[in-house]
C-alpha cells in the first residue's frame, strides 16, 4: 500500500471547502445527462457481474453514491475528507460512508463488483497513478468494472498537464495514456466517453470517463 502525501494535503484542503462544493455538486447530475448514461452503463455491467458491491471512492458529499444505490448497486462511499463524510452521513443517513485512503483501501482482494473514481484520481501525482490503479484491480472481483473519469489534456503530446483547479493541484489526463496506465494494471478497457465543453464551462477541458474490465484468468 501507499501512503500519498498528496492525498493527505487534498483532503485538508476538502475539509475547508466541504460546505461549499457539496452545495455546488448536490445536483449537478442533472444538468448532465451524458454522465448519468455512462453511470447508467457502469451500473448495468457491475450488476451483470455479481451482487453489485460497489465504492464510490472520492464520494465527496455523496451524491452519486445516492445514484448508484438508486441504480440497483449496493454502494457505499469512501472519501480522505472527514467533513465530506461527514456531510454524505447527514444527507444521505441510510447509506454507508468511510473516512479513508483510496491508495490503501481496507477492503479485501477481489471483494468488489464495481469501482467508481469519479474525478478523484485528479489530484494524485502522475508517479503515484500506477500504485493507485494497482490498488483498483486488487480490490476488484475478477470481470468487475472500474469507471474512471477525468479532464483531459490538451492532446496526445500531453500525458500529464498540471491545472488550476479551486480546491487543490490537479492534472489532466491523455485519454490513450490512462488507458495505457489501466492495461499495464491488468484493467482493459471496454469504452470511453468524451464530452466536448460547453460554451458556459469554467474549463474549457474535454471530460473522459473510461470504463475497464478486470480480466477474468490470473494472467490477466
């Protein structure tokens, strides 16, 4: 397991700022129907693959936790925040959300269906992705699904480019090269998604999710 001085300085930085992006991101699924097809699309193959155990990691104030539990999953959230937490139990009491790591998640090896990373893996430095990545196949059960999403760099001549995000650094991500990061992690992927910015985005970034697959032989 690693212990990512990184993720430790952004979860400081959420704590400061819980309120406030809980009330930006409460509802922002509903202004993006793009996102929720693909949540949708997550959700119909994890079900396919055992009992729907899924963690939200970086659930934030968990409200695509809420999603997915309404989609049919059993989910439960895991975030550094402990204010974003803390905010995910008093909006959503029914639900399970954990204070924790996602660079060493106490879950056992091949107990999870399904694994969203939702613009949580933006804030881990380039050198620590692979570990990351490493940790999601671990957890996951064989044939499960991993859904990442993530800003994209200006092209493929930018693996990596550092941005200006408001709460903590952030980077970018070359689609091809997070893709090529999941393979060597025993992850393939099986689809993306990229949206184009809209005239009115803050950042004008394309968004990616990528979904890969955990390979089903020990080999893979």
């Amino acid at each position: 397991m690693v212990e990512h001085d990184a993720l430790r300085a952004t979860s400081k930085a959420y704590d400061a700022a819980a309120v406030t992006y809980a009330e930006l991101v409460r509802d922002s699924l509903d202004e993006r129907p793009l996102d929720r097809a693909m949540l949708s699309a997550f959700a119909e193959v994890v079900r396919g693959t055992g009992d729907g155990r899924v963690a939200d990691l970086g659930c934030g104030p968990g409200h695509v936790t809420a999603h997915l539990v309404e989609s049919g999953l059993a989910a439960f959230g895991i975030d550094a925040s402990p204010a974003m937490i803390e905010l995910a139990r008093l909006a959503h009491p029914e639900l399970r959300f954990d204070v924790g790591s996602m660079a060493g998640l106490d879950i056992p090896d091949g107990e999870l269906d399904g694994v969203l990373a939702r613009w949580s893996v933006i804030h881990t430095p380039p050198r620590e992705l692979p570990a990351l990545l490493a940790e999601f196949h671990r957890v996951l059960t064989p044939g499960g699904h991993l859904l990442i999403g993530f800003s994209a760099t200006d092209g493929p001549a930018h693996p990596t480019q550092v941005f200006d995000h408001a709460v903590a650094p952030a980077y970018r991500w070359s689609p091809d090269h997070l893709a090529a990061l999941l393979r060597e992690s025993g992850l393939a992927e099986v689809a993306r998604l990229v949206r184009e910015p809209e005239p009115t985005d803050r950042r004008q970034f394309q968004e990616v999710h990528l979904l890969a697959r955990k390979g089903v032989t020990a080999s893979s």
